[in-house]
C-alpha cells in the first residue's frame, strides 16, 4: 500500500481475513553521489599506509571502490583486481599488460 493510501484504504490479513493488522515497512534504500560513495569506501582504507606494498590489501580496497561505483567497469579492472588477489605487484601487472589505461586509439 502506498503512503498516500495508508488510513484510507481498509486493510485485512492476507491470511485470516483479520482487521487487526499492522503496518510493515519494507526495506529503504539511500542513495548517495558517486563522490560521496568513493569517500566511504577511501574512508575504510584510510589507516592503511603502504597499502601499495600490499596487493592483497590493494585488490581489496580496488574491488569495494569498483563495487562502490555500481557502474560496469571494463574487463580488465577484473583482471587486474584478480591479478592483485594472487600477489602480483603492481609492476608485474604493468609489464604483463602493456597496454593497459589505453584507449582504442592507443593513448591514456
């Protein structure tokens, strides 16, 4: 029932028939801004300095921040968060794939 309905509208149980029922909220949803989505999930990470020598750690901040972004991102930020989640650093990463931050064009 809508908001506009509630107190209008006689209401009975689903089940018994009864009048003797009571509201139920459903579930609500708060949507935020991407820039206040990337804080929360930067404001998670923030006590983790040389979280760059950590690429289990990386992988882990990278994947909450993409989650964050409720966009579909591009194959490659998976392979590069799984990259991460296996240990590789980000060095190894960039040698393994060379062309990676460039447009179809071949330019960042």
């Amino acid at each position: 029932m809508t908001y506009s309905e509630y107190g209008k509208k006689v209401v009975h149980c689903a089940h018994c028939q009864s009048k003797d029922v009571r509201r139920r909220m459903t579930k609500v949803r708060i949507a935020k801004s991407d820039e206040s989505r990337l804080e929360s999930a930067a404001d998670d990470f923030s006590g983790m300095g040389g979280i760059e020598n950590d690429p289990k750690a990386l992988a882990h901040m990278m994947r909450k921040m993409g989650n964050e972004m409720g966009e579909e991102l591009p194959s490659e930020f998976n392979d590069v968060v799984d990259r991460l989640e296996a240990g590789q650093s980000p060095e190894e990463i960039e040698s393994a794939i060379p062309d990676l931050g460039l447009d179809d064009s071949g330019e960042e």
